[in-house]
C-alpha cells in the first residue's frame, strides 16, 4: 500500500498540470518519476503527451510507439496514448493499439469497446459492425450487453446510408435497411438486463409480446423505418 501510494503522489502532479495546461511543468514531473519508475507504462505516456503538447511530437511518436511494443492493455495507459496519437490524426495507430490490447486480453469488453470506438473514429463502417457484432457475441446475456446489438444496428443503418450516398458498399441500401430492421426486432424482443432504463411499446393486435427499448433503441428503431419509407410503421 505504501509503495501504491508514493506512486499515486508521483502520478497525480502529473496530471494535475496536465489538466491545467502546464505541459512543461508536467514533463519535468514525469521524467523525474520515470527515474524511479523506469519503464513504467502510464508515467511514459504521460511524458509522451506533455511532450506532444510542447511541440515535441515526433518524440511524443516514438515514446508511444515504444509503449505499445509491450502490448499494454491498462485503460489509462491507452487511453493517454490515444490522445497522443489522435492529436497527430494517427487514428489508424489507436486502431492498431486497441485491437492488440484486445487480443492480449481476450474477453475484455472494454477493451473491445475500444477497437469499436476507434473504429467509429476512423468511419471505417464494415469493421465497425464487425467489431459490436464481436461485442455482442462476448457479453452474451451479461448485464448491459444487450446495447452491443444496438451497435451493430448503428452500424447497419450508417451503411445504408452510406450506399444510398453513392459509396462503393457491400450491398444495396436497401438490403442494408431490411437486414438492420431484422436485427432491431430481434433484439427489441430481448428483455433488457436494465429494465429501468427501458420502455416496453404498446404492442400492435394479434403482433405478439410488446418491445422493449430504450430511449435511444427505440429512435434508433424509428431512423430505421424511416429511411425505408415507412412512416406509418415509424
């Protein structure tokens, strides 16, 4: 606990003067915590973000690529060197770093939700469905997994406009539209593990059990039928 704690007064100057804009103050606290901590994987991305914000990014590059040799997959850790790299517009780098880190730690959700956020970042949409359908599979009935479908809805209905738009996709609009609204039916018959947070909708006659979502599933939901046309359904 003792060692926890020197180390905890090392860390937090750190981002103290990071929070309030003093990135020279910071990177003098981290290089000498580093003299205690050598090798330690947040107090070097930390200096590689106060080096970034002094204008020193190709240090800042090169210190957080020595980093992610180790595979890091500490949240803090990563999510300091994404904001390295996302100021440098190397998005494909967070990628990169997020998917690794999910691979060392297999089942890690967030960390999975990491490569997703990295990929919504990115626009990449086909690898972006791929990673909530991931997602899903992974937290199975666990509390709150049920979202990660929801995901992959996102995803379907972003395509779809994406095609309708004129880009190159897999399929047609269209079919990306019915195959998103198979989807949302099939997890609006899921009874949600947060029932607080969700709705149930009056049910159509003779159409079965009612819905359920929440707020943003069921607009997500209405997006969907609306883009096909179907306003009265919506």
């Amino acid at each position: 606990m003792a060692d926890n704690d020197a180390y905890g007064r090392k860390v937090q100057p750190i981002y103290d003067a990071l929070t309030s804009g003093n990135f020279k103050g910071a990177l003098k606290l981290a290089t000498a915590a580093l003299s205690k901590y050598r090798g330690d994987h947040l107090l070097r991305a930390l200096k590689a973000h106060a080096l970034e914000r002094t204008g020193k990014a190709s240090e800042a590059l090169t210190l957080c690529d020595d980093v992610r040799k180790d595979t890091p997959t500490d949240t803090h850790v990563l999510h300091t060197l994404r904001l390295v790299y996302a100021r440098e517009g190397r998005h494909g780098e967070v990628t990169a770093m997020y998917q690794a880190a999910a691979a060392a730690a297999p089942g890690d959700a967030m960390l999975q939700e990491g490569v997703f956020a990295s990929l919504v970042r990115e626009g990449d949409l086909v690898r972006q469905q791929q990673a909530a359908m991931k997602l899903a599979k992974t937290a199975g009935t666990k509390p709150g997994g049920e979202r990660y479908g929801w995901w992959t809805v996102t995803s379907l209905l972003l395509q779809a406009r994406a095609a309708a738009a004129g880009e190159t996709m897999a399929m047609a609009p269209k079919q990306f539209l019915q195959l998103a609204e198979t989807m949302a039916k099939r997890h609006a018959s899921i009874k949600p593990t947060a029932p607080e947070h969700s709705v149930q909708a009056r049910p159509k006659e003779d159409s079965g059990a009612a819905p359920y979502y929440t707020a943003e599933a069921l607009l997500l939901h209405v997006e969907v039928l609306r883009d096909q046309g179907r306003h009265g359904d919506a």
